[in-house]
C-alpha cells in the first residue's frame, strides 16, 4: 500500500484551449473568470505563434491557451469554418465559485451564451447537495460554475 506522499499524481495542472480569437478568449479568462497571465510563449516548430499559461484566482490550477492556427496534440479535429460545435471527449471545465448565480451572470455579461441557469442538484444516496451553473464561453468551451459541495 502506497501513501499519499508516495503518489505519483498530485492532481490536475491545466487544461489547454485553442482559441480561435486568441485576444478575445485571453481576455474573458481574465476579465470575466478572474485568471492571470503566468506566462507567454511561442514554439515555431509547432506553428505556434501565440500561447499563454493563465493562472487560477486560487493559484492551483491553470488555462493554456493556443493560437488557432498551432499544430499541437489534440482530441478530436479542428473546427471547420462556420462549424458551431465539434465534440470530444472533453465535455465541460469546472470552476469553484463561491456563488454560481453570480459567477453565470459575470460571465454572460462578458461574452458568454447561457447553457444552463444556476440550479440545484441532488446527486447519489445519500445525496450530494450540488449548486451550479453552465455557459457557452465566447470561444465555445463549457464552463461549469459550482460552489463548494460535499464531494
């Protein structure tokens, strides 16, 4: 039997976006969900001009995101020009909020399309009390808002 301190995975670091208005998306992440630029790069052996680290307000988890244009490891294809939605096997992002009415809210006034409006769910037996939300950001990910839950 291993130890927690003995584990090899310590958690998940970041999830990474390709943008196809990297300016636009850059700046709901920052403006709308509170993240900050860690860092900044470019990797011309991989078409890619543009990409940035984001930092979480709790500074324990991050968004990378790529240039529409960067030749980098992906699920699923790029979408196609007038494409609305492609699915793959990711299916939403999830922020904790202290409060997801406020948080769908924020983000609907910076640019985000309604998913679904704040609700209560009540998951398993014994049941798991969840409050959360979803939205459409600008560039076309799920984000999930969900307060602090019993999990």
């Amino acid at each position: 039997m291993t130890t927690n301190n003995n584990k090899m995975i310590k958690g998940i670091h970041h999830i990474a976006i390709r943008a196809r208005n990297f300016d636009s998306t850059m700046d709901f992440y920052l403006n709308a969900l509170d993240f900050t630029i860690s860092h900044e790069w470019s990797l011309p052996q991989f078409n890619l001009k543009r990409a940035a680290m984001l930092k979480s307000a709790d500074g324990n988890s991050f968004i990378e995101l790529y240039d529409q244009e960067a030749d980098i490891a992906a699920q699923g294809r790029k979408i196609k020009e007038g494409e609305e939605f492609v699915q793959t096997a990711l299916l939403h992002i999830c922020m904790s909020v202290e409060d997801c009415s406020i948080a769908y809210e924020r983000a609907i006034r910076a640019g985000g399309k309604p998913c679904i409006e704040p609700m209560v769910l009540h998951l398993g037996m014994p049941a798991v009390i969840v409050r959360n939300s979803l939205i459409y950001s600008p560039n076309g990910e799920v984000i999930e808002f969900m307060e602090k839950a019993g999990f």
